[in-house]
C-alpha cells in the first residue's frame, strides 16, 4: 500500500501486479476479474489509514515481528474468499476454507474446508 501513496503508483497497477500476475503466473483461472461467476476473493483496503503495528495486532502464534513500533500507511479492513468474509477490523471473523491450488487447477474444483 505504500506504493500506492501520491504519485508513486496508480492502485490499478498494484492489484494486477499483486492478484492478476500472480495468478497467471500459476495459470489460476480468471486471473484477477471482477465479474460474475469468478470466485469473489477480495481485500477491502482504507489507503488514508495510517497506523503503529503493535504486538497485540499479530495474529499469528508468536507475536513478534520486525514491523512492530513501525507506522504504515493503508489497512486492510475485511478480506473476503468465495465471498465469505474471513477478516474483519483486524479480527479473523471465519474459519479457514479452500485448499492448495496446484497450476491449472480451478477454485471450484478445489475448495474444501481445511
């Protein structure tokens, strides 16, 4: 998200870099689309947010990270897989669903709970 500060880089530029490459990159079908029938795997991002990272914000099992006492600018808000909301204001609100995909596979084919 800082990319995405300013002149530096236009947000479209950083969606198809971050979701469209990397997904045909492993030829994941419908690469980075926004359209019906498409999985609605997506990120809501406040781009004027700015923040201190904090130990009790890491979700993961050892709170510890060189970011912490760092300030950042953007957050994400709510991630969404299939759209079902799994993130929201920094609370994981789902379990976990899908699987690995492997190059080629599609999503539908492939989602299961993990």
């Amino acid at each position: 998200i800082p990319l995405s500060r300013g002149s530096a880089l236009p947000m479209s530029l950083i969606a198809r870099t971050t979701a469209g490459t990397v997904a045909a990159r492993y030829r994941l079908p419908n690469p980075g689309a926004i359209a019906l029938g498409n999985d609605a795997d997506l990120a809501h991002i406040n781009t004027a947010a700015c923040y201190e990272l904090t130990r009790d914000m890491l979700l993961q099992r050892h709170k510890q990270s060189p970011y912490v006492g760092r300030c950042f600018h953007g957050r994400i808000v709510r991630t969404l897989l299939r759209g079902v909301t799994l993130f929201h204001h920094n609370r994981i609100v789902a379990a976990p669903a899908g699987r690995f995909l492997r190059p080629g596979e599609t999503g539908g084919a492939a989602l299961g709970t993990v």
